[in-house]
C-alpha cells in the first residue's frame, strides 16, 4: 500500500515495492493505536491483476459477479441470454475449464463439467472481485492457488463496526424491467472484541420476458418475446470472523436454491415456434473455514477446510418442445476438502512456501449404466520468493497426483502424475518513479471432468489433460500528485502468448447419434492487455475513470489440412474494451458505463455467415443518500442498455435491450 500512514500519530511512509518486502506481516494481524491512510491503494503485483472494489464496484449498473468481470481485460463471458442464462468466464481464449473461480480464499468446484456459473453470485455481500493471470503474486496460500491458468477471487464483506456499535444492518429492495423484484438483507454483529458474525440472505424472481428484434434470414424483420426465462432464487449465507495473537480464522456457510426455465436459440428461420420449455433446479451447499497464525517471527501457517454438495435437476420433454428429446436427470456432487500452507521466512528480503491439499469429489446420476466416479486429487507446491529493494523473484513448482474410482475397475481412468513450474519476475528500473516492469512464464494442466470421462456413451477414459502455457511480459506505472485536480494515475500495459495442447472437445463417431469426447486440437493465443485508472477531485466534485482495452489473435492450428488452419477460434474477439466514469458531488452519485465487443466468428470455419458483427451497451446509474439522524437512505435508478442495442453474446440467444431498475437501501 503506497502512500503516508499514521501509526500513533507518527507518519510512517510505506513505498509500493516494500509491500512485497513485508509481506509475511500483512498477512498476520498487528495491532495498533490508530491507522489513517491517506492515499489510494495500488496494486503493483508481480503478475498481471485486476480488481473492482468497494464503491467501485457498488456503483456499476450489474447483478452478478459475471457482469462485474466484463469490465476487466482479457475477459470473455460466455452469457446465454437473460438473468437466468448461464454465464461463464474465458481468461485469454484459454477456455473457461482453466479459470479457477475462489470465494473467501478456497476454491469453487465442479467436478462433473468444471465450470462454474458467475451469475448465481451476487454482488450485494461482495467486498471485491480480483483476477489474476496465472496465479496470485503472495506465495502464502494453498496448492489450489498455483493450479489454474487464470483465477478470479471473491472476497465478500468482512464486518466493520464503529467502536460504540455492536450491529449493522442492510435491507435493499431492487426493482425493474421484466417484473424483476430481489429483496436483500445484511446483519453484521459484534460478539465480543474479537469475534463478529454476518449473516444476509437474498430472494429473486423473473419473468426473463423481454422482446428482440429477429431475423428469419435477411436482416432484422419482426419481433418476438424471449420466453422460459424466468427465474427464481434463494440465497443465504452466514458466516463467524475471529481473531486471535498473531492470525485469525473465519467459517463460513452457504446455500443457494434456484428454478429456472431455459428459453433456448431462437431459430432464425421460423422465429417463434418453438417453445424451450427445460427446466432446471439447483442446489447448492457448502460449508468453509480458515484458520491462519503466526507462530513464530519465522514461520506461519494456513489451513483450510470445506464440505459442499450440490443438486442439479434438469428436465427437457418432447411434448413441450419438438426439438428436443426426454431428459429427466438428477445429478448429486460430494466434495470434501482440506489444505495445509506454511511459510518460511529465511531472512527479511527471502520467504518459502510448502503447501499440500487433498480433496475427494463424488459424482452420481441416474443414468443408464452410470459410473458413479469418485476422484482422489492431492497437491503438493513449494514456492520461494526473494523481495529486494530493485526486483522481485518468485518461483514455484505444482506436484498433482489423480485417482479415479468406479464402480467398475475396468471404467476407470488411469492415474495422473504431473510436475508443472511457474517463474515469475518484477524489475524497479527507477528509484523515484513506480515504474515496475515484469514477466512471467507458466505451465499448468486441467484433468478431464468426470463428465468427460464417465458421461453415459461419450465419456472417454483416455482422455489426457489439457495444458496450457502461458508467456507474459508487461509493465505497471503510478503516479501520484498531491496536488491539482488530477490526483493520480494507474497503468498497467502486458503482451502474452499463451498455447493450449490436448485441447478436450466433443466430436461423433460413425453414429452421428452416439459422441466421444478425444483430445484434438491445439491453439495460440496472441494478445494484449491494457487498463488506466484515474482519481480526480475539483472544488466538491470527486470524479473516476477506469479503461480498459484488449487485442486478441487467437488461431486453431488443429488440422494442417483444414481450410480453416490459423482461424480465429469461435466468439474470440480481436477488439474489446470498457470504460466507467464516475462523479459524486455531495451525497449525490452519477455513474456511466461502456462495453464494446468488437467482430468475431461464431464458428471454427471463418466464413461470411459465421461473422458476428460488433456489439456495444451503454449503461447509466444516478444515486442519492439521505442522512436520518442514526440511519442512512439510498435511492438509485438505473438505466441499462440506453440505445437499445440488439445484441447476441452466444449465437442465437438474444441479449435485452433497454431495461431499467430501481433500488432503495436502507442502513443502520
């Protein structure tokens, strides 16, 4: 953290570069008098990161997590129509398998199709949202953390009482287009002086009915409603923060259940015939804690632990939609997990991690003749990390052994036994500037899901993994004035190259009715990767503004013989980019938001009807807080999609136009 600090009334200094230095001691509690900061935090990570946070991330006009990541370079989101579409995130074109998703520090698994869906997180309880390319850049954390090409972290409210006040509480109503209606609550509780609790719970209902403009084949010629898209959800979660000399713990529970239809493509040729009328349940359990101390001035540890399980009810029936064929499956995941991470510091400027993990994922479904597949993970890293005045080093090697258990020994798939290394540098070429130039290379794997290995008919139990390998250099600049109206600047600039081999698809064997799954394929990813941040402040105004900008040249060199041989792979885009701006004045608040998609191809064959044009959304939201003796009043109405653009981010599944929302909070 850069900038002055105040500890017992002394001004203490603390540079960017010393932040690495010191590590080891912000990641263990300290206590003191009194702690001021008076300059913007900033992020001048070893490796490429990205974060929204705080009232950042409040003021955007979204719902869920996954409409929060499209403000970050590099990103794409897979979004299949509506609130209820599913949504997921593809960090740098290496697929959506690669990106490890971690709320409060310890991941979120799928061990039946390993992906997860961003939407069914809301941002109402989220503190921040962080993605990084290839790991973190502190080496005291898990196994887990070093195991994904790409991560975004969710870090929810910690509770943050007034010394002379033992509760908060938070009750939101949000309302708008599409009969919207998602009542939120919050209760944050001091127990004593070293344990809090919080516990919030949210409900939302949709109709998912919005019109789009259609096409049958030429140009956009009616209308139609987008329908089975209703959705609804239940969310509670409760969670215990404790501290303790020297570290602190904290357990956390929570529950999701959702029924929602899935309205499906629309068929360009015969819009409205048919009617999507899937069907899909949810829930979603899990239960987490974190334990972390230092033991010693040289030594600390981490330990994490977590039990989920997750229900998924997913129908589909003929006499409803013509397209489809009978589907009434039930699947039911178990996993349980734990971590150990301890960190060594050798001397002030050279710290070790030793970290392992081990966790065990059940899968079973009632379908014909099913495998019902247990899988035994267990991870071991070591990382190391030197921490000078000039440049900074780290290093780490991931250890990951595979068992799979069937009902049948003979349907189960080989054991996996894999070494993959990371290096990673950031070089300080200027004493009075922070300027920070950096690099790093990775090699990591994913294991076929248990889907691609044991699905009825299609799995495949010798699949290999998929690796990636990830090449990066880039840079980092602040700058900080203390005085005018323009306070200070954040650049960060990185060019990557990254390769997929092994990559897992889908493809029919000599019954067009009967698929496998095989490994083919394999691609290149050219890039690169820009964001600015900036704070201004003139006479009562506080003003932000947040850019960001991706290029992208990701081309299938699968099949040499293919006419499509160094196409771009599908809905890859070579242009993307965001802008927010912000401005408060008083207690009013006026936020503006921008998303450019730019031309792609919707299909491996780069042709003229495969060509997605290029799609942008305007968004605006205005707020104003009013003060009532012990509580506080917010109002806000947004306006999302101002010009109506019709869009599709997946083909076929159209996107809303112009939609409006309004929101009351309520604070004591």
């Amino acid at each position: 953290m850069a900038g002055v600090m105040k500890i017992q009334g002394t001004p203490v200094y603390i540079a960017p570069h010393d932040q690495l230095k010191f590590q080891h001691y912000f990641d263990s509690v300290v206590q003191l008098d009194a702690v001021t900061v008076t300059a913007k935090r900033f992020d001048n990570s070893v490796i490429p990161a990205q974060m929204l946070s705080g009232q950042e991330l409040q003021k955007l006009s979204v719902h869920s997590v996954a409409d929060a990541v499209r403000y970050f370079s590099g990103v794409q989101i897979k979004d299949y129509g509506g609130i209820g579409g599913l949504k997921t995130v593809n960090i740098r074109s290496m697929g959506s398998h690669h990106v490890g998703v971690f709320y409060d520090g310890i991941q979120i698994g799928n061990a039946q199709n390993g992906v997860v869906d961003l939407g069914r997180f809301s941002l109402d309880n989220m503190e921040a949202i962080s993605l990084y390319n290839g790991q973190k850049s502190t080496i005291f954390q898990s196994a887990k953390d070093f195991a994904s090409a790409g991560s975004v972290y969710l870090q929810t409210k910690v509770p943050v009482l007034e010394a002379d006040k033992k509760n908060n509480i938070r009750a939101t109503v949000k309302g708008g287009s599409f009969a919207t209606i998602n009542p939120l609550f919050l209760w944050e509780h001091r127990i004593n002086k070293n344990i809090s609790s919080s516990a919030s719970a949210e409900f939302l209902y949709t109709s998912g009915k919005y019109k789009f403009n259609y096409s049958k084949k030429d140009g956009y010629d009616t209308t139609e409603v987008r329908k089975n898209g209703d959705v609804r959800l239940f969310r509670a979660e409760a969670g215990l923060f404790g501290n303790v000399k020297g570290g602190d713990w904290k357990a956390k529970v929570y529950f999701y259940n959702s029924e929602r239809g899935y309205p499906g493509a629309s068929v360009r040729e015969e819009p409205g015939k048919f009617r999507h009328q899937d069907r899909q349940w949810d829930d979603n359990f899990f239960a987490q804690a974190s334990f972390r101390k230092k033991i010693s001035p040289s030594y600390s540890i981490l330990i994490n632990g977590k039990y989920a399980y997750d229900y998924l009810h997913y129908l589909s029936d003929p006499r409803l939609d013509v397209t489809t064929m009978y589907i009434n499956n039930h699947y039911r995941q178990q996993e349980v997990y734990f971590s150990s991470a301890n960190l060594f510091i050798l001397f002030d400027w050279w710290t070790a991690n030793i970290s392992g993990d081990m966790q065990w994922n059940k899968l079973n479904a009632d379908l014909t003749d099913f495998a019902y597949p247990q899988r035994i993970t267990a991870l071991g890293a070591f990382a190391t990390s030197v921490n000078l005045p000039w440049i900074s080093l780290q290093g780490s090697i991931l250890f990951t052994h595979v068992t799979d258990k069937t009902q049948r020994l003979t349907a189960a798939a080989g054991d996996k036994n894999e070494w993959t290394p990371s290096v990673i540098t950031s070089f300080k070429p200027f004493r009075s500037h922070e300027l920070y130039l950096r690099a790093f290379y990775k090699r990591i794997f994913r294991m076929p899901t248990l889907n691609d290995n044991y699905y009825t008919f299609i799995g495949n139990i010798n699949l290999d993994p998929e690796f990636t390998n990830q090449y990066n250099i880039g840079l980092a600049y602040k700058k900080i004035i203390p005085e005018g109206w323009f306070r200070n600047l954040d650049v960060q600039l990185d060019f990557y190259y990254n390769e997929v081999e092994n990559k897992i698809v889908a493809m029919p064997t000599s019954n067009q009715f009967r698929w496998t799954m095989i490994n083919l394929g394999f691609v290149e990813i050219r890039g690169m990767d820009f964001s600015a941040t900036a704070n201004m402040r003139y006479g009562m105004f506080d003003m932000f503004a947040r850019l960001s900008y991706t290029y992208q040249k990701a081309q299938d060199f699968t099949d040499s013989s293919s006419e499509f041989y160094g196409g771009q792979i599908p809905y890859v885009p070579w242009h993307s980019g965001s802008l927010i701006l912000g401005a408060d004045y008083k207690d009013w608040s006026l936020n503006y938001s921008f998303i450019y998609t730019g031309e792609r191809y919707e299909s491996v064959a780069n042709i003229p009807e495969n060509h997605a044009q290029p799609w942008y959304t305007h968004d605006m939201a205005i707020s104003k807080l009013l003060r009532v003796r012990t509580y506080t009043l917010r109002f806000t109405a947004e306006i999302n999609n101002i010009f109506n653009q019709q869009y599709e981010v997946v083909k076929c599944y159209p996107m809303p136009g112009t939609n409006f929302k309004f929101i009351v909070t309520f604070e004591l």
